[in-house]
C-alpha cells in the first residue's frame, strides 16, 4: 500500500481507534481512470456456502452492565434447525448467482445514482454483492435473524423501483403493517385486512395517501424496537401529527390494546417479530428459488420480475397463514404491477450500448456457453 501511495494510486486517510474512524483508501490518478474505463460483466462465481450462510452476534456489555455499542461474533450452536435453515439459504444463493440483477439506468443516471441512491453512505452497489445471510444479533437464533447484506438492501425506494431481473422490469409487494398482523395473529384475534393498522384515531384519516402515515409507520417501527420508551419523533412530525410523543404513544397503544401491545413491546416483541417475518421471508424465498425464479428480498418486501407479480401476491398471503396458523394479512401491491411487460429493458440500440446494457448481455453470453 506505500508503494500505492508514494507512485500516486491512492491516497489515503488514516482512521484512529480512539476517534473510532475507520482507515479510507480511495483510488486517484491513473488507477481511478482505469477503473472507471473497466466495463460492468456479469462474472459467474461460487455462491456462498451452506455453512457461512448464518451468522450470530451477541452484544458487548460493560462491567456495570451497560452496553457498550459494539458487538462480537459467537460461536453458532448447530442443530438440525439451524442445518435445514442454512440449506435453504444456500438454494437461494444458488438461485440468485445463475441470475442477473441490475439497474434500468442509463449511463448519466447510474453515474448520478451511485453516489446518491445510497441509503448508507458506507456501502456502494456492487451488482455481484447479491448473496443472503441470516444475521441474529443478541446471541440468540429464536430473535431477530432478518436477511442481510445483498447490494438491493441498501438501496433508496425510488432505485428499487428501476431493479431489472434477466434485463425484465420487476414488481415490488410487501406486507402492510406485517409487524402488527404476526402479533394479532400470536394473540389468536382476526385482524380484517381492509383496515389500516396506522389508523390510530386520527380525524379525516386519508389511508395510504394521509401526510401522516409515514410519520405514523416509522414511529410505530421504532417503538416495536423500544424497550424503555425513549424514543422522540421530532417536533415537525408531532406538530403534524397535532399531538405529544406521550399523546401519540398512548393513541398507539389504545388503539391496539386488544393484542396486548404495551405488553409486548415491553418484552421484546420488536425481534421477537423479525424472527418470525424473516422465517416467512426465507419460505417465501426458497419456495421460488425451487422453481428457479430469484425473488429479492428487503426484510418485508419481495421484488420479482413483474411477469410473476400475481404468483408472488398469492404466495406470500398463503406462506402468512402457515407461518401463523391462518392469521390475516394484506400486502401493498399497486395496481401498475400487474400489468405485463414481457419486453427486455435493453430493446433499442442505445440502452443495448450503455453500461448497464452490456452488463446484461455478458450474463446472456454466460449463460449459453
């Protein structure tokens, strides 16, 4: 790496333990250009092994007995589950390395969503970064253990919206309020799909359209996370909303006491949940790998090439009530996702020249031979 540095490939930024700065090394001069010139190719690699397809991480605590932030890596207790899981796992990276996953981006749009349609601004979109794993958190494989790490996660929404599978335009369905439905479900009560779980009492409620059910949705999915009930949604979205943090929490709470919320988020619903959307993720997952048709996941959120929109759909509400024992679901799906779009993206001469374009003509020709 000095020798990098001295001749002017790179430059670096050297991080400090103390600072808890990591050390950057970016590329400059010749070795940018270079890489910037290096074409997009679809490479056909090894997908990620059974055994390396779970990960368990536990946190780290202080003596007094306070978290410290960090986290370390434990030893996974393997069982028969856990096995099963894995293999599962495995046939969806399978799956997904004998598949192509891109962006319908022209080459001024990608160069300009690069830097941009990044959700975290520690990764970047490396199109061959399309691998799952399994990650659980504290050191328990009965909590959390949602579906991480391929490049479609960290992504912005209106960048999911552009994700080509095979060079065909995709869909995109989640389940709506999944993290309520799974608890009315533990608690035995039919929940009716038609209502909307974010309606917590609100005058001239609007649903999907209402200015506040966003700030409504991501309140209600801190709190599931929120043990001790510190957490503040901001001035703005409380003087929108025309109510306390205090007024707002008790509205949540009253709203869906039948279910024991309170209760429940008290002791650990929040990855008591994720553990049980990510098991329904994985079947969902594995059911179609089976068939060989990659479906990308974003925790409650499936993406699929638009031609099996309404597969997806009926799957996923049918992999609900097993994973439940018949409880009630309603997924979001717009009604422009159903209509058929059989064409390639890259159908004109111009698409088929840009980066993203050959990128999809490298896996054909992989494919074939």
């Amino acid at each position: 790496m000095n020798w990098l540095e001295t001749n002017h490939y790179i430059s670096v930024i050297k991080g400090t333990e103390s600072a808890k700065r990591t050390t950057r090394v970016k590329p400059v001069g010749t070795l940018l250009n270079d890489l910037n010139n290096i074409e997009y190719q679809w490479l056909d690699l090894k997908p990620l092994s059974a055994e390396s397809s779970t990960i368990v991480r536990d946190r780290v605590y202080a003596d007094d007995g306070t978290q410290t932030g960090k986290k370390i890596d434990v030893e996974l207790a393997r069982d028969g589950r856990i096995d099963h899981q894995n293999l599962k796992i495995h046939a969806v990276n399978k799956c997904y390395k004998r598949h192509c996953f891109c962006l319908a981006l022209d080459d001024h749009q990608l160069e300009g969503e690069l830097l941009s349609g990044i959700k975290d601004k520690k990764q970047t979109i490396n199109f061959q970064r399309d691998q799952i794993t399994r990650i659980y958190s504290i050191g328990r494989t009965d909590r959390g253990g949602r579906l991480y790490r391929p490049w479609w996660q960290y992504v912005r929404s209106h960048l999911r919206e552009k994700i080509l599978i095979d060079g065909y335009p995709t869909s995109e369905i989640d389940f709506s309020g999944v993290t309520f439905r799974l608890l009315y479900a533990k608690a035995k009560i039919d929940y009716p799909a038609d209502i909307d779980v974010y309606n917590l009492g609100f005058d001239d409620w609007k649903g999907s359209e209402d200015p506040r059910r966003k700030i409504i949705k991501k309140f209600v999915n801190a709190v599931f996370n929120d043990e001790e009930e510190k957490y503040y949604p901001g001035k703005d979205a409380l003087k929108l909303l025309g109510c306390s943090v205090k007024e707002l929490r008790e509205k949540l709470y009253k709203t869906h006491e039948a279910a024991g919320l309170r209760d429940n988020i008290v002791s650990g619903w929040g990855l008591e949940s994720h553990f049980r959307d990510s098991q329904i993720a994985l079947a969902i997952l594995h059911f179609f790998a089976c068939q060989d048709i990659p479906v990308l996941s974003v925790h409650d959120s499936f993406i699929i090439d638009r031609r099996h929109t309404e597969t997806l759909n009926k799957v996923m509400q049918q992999v609900f009530k097993i994973y439940t024992d018949g409880g009630i679901v309603a997924t979001d799906l717009e009604a422009d996702n159903l209509a058929i779009n059989s064409e390639y993206w890259d159908n004109t001469e111009e698409r088929k020249e840009s980066k993203m374009g050959r990128f999809i003509h490298s896996w054909r020709k992989n494919i074939k031979n």
